[in-house]
C-alpha cells in the first residue's frame, strides 16, 4: 500500500524546508569566518601604566563625591 499523496507532499516540503535551514545556517557560519572589509584591524591597546591607573581612580573617586 502507498502512501497517500498528501503525506508525499508534506514529506517534500519538510526535506525542502529543512535543506533550506541547513543552507542558511551553512551560509551564516561561512560569511562569519570572512575577513570584514570594511572594518579596520583592531590596534592592541598597551596595558595601563601605573600613573594612568591613579589618574583614572582620582577622577572617578572625584566625580563619585561630586554626586
């Protein structure tokens, strides 16, 4: 006995359904892992040095009693 033809046409909607996730998903992963072009390269920023980390802290410690 064959199935009838609306489950065949709800089984083929299914696996097209699911193929175009998959596609999507695929798509999605690879355009991730392209180089942006139109972004500029991130500088690594020096660690802080002592003088700048009391500065910072004499600023805030200011603005904080200002409140």
């Amino acid at each position: 006995m064959s199935p009838p033809a609306n489950d065949k046409s709800k089984s083929a909607s299914l696996n097209a359904e699911t193929a175009s996730i998959q596609s999507t998903s695929t798509m999605s992963s690879l355009k991730a892992l392209l180089h942006p072009k139109n972004k500029k390269e991130k500088t690594r920023v020096p660690p802080e040095t002592m003088e700048q980390k009391t500065t910072r802290t004499e600023a805030t410690a200011t603005y904080m009693a200002m409140r």
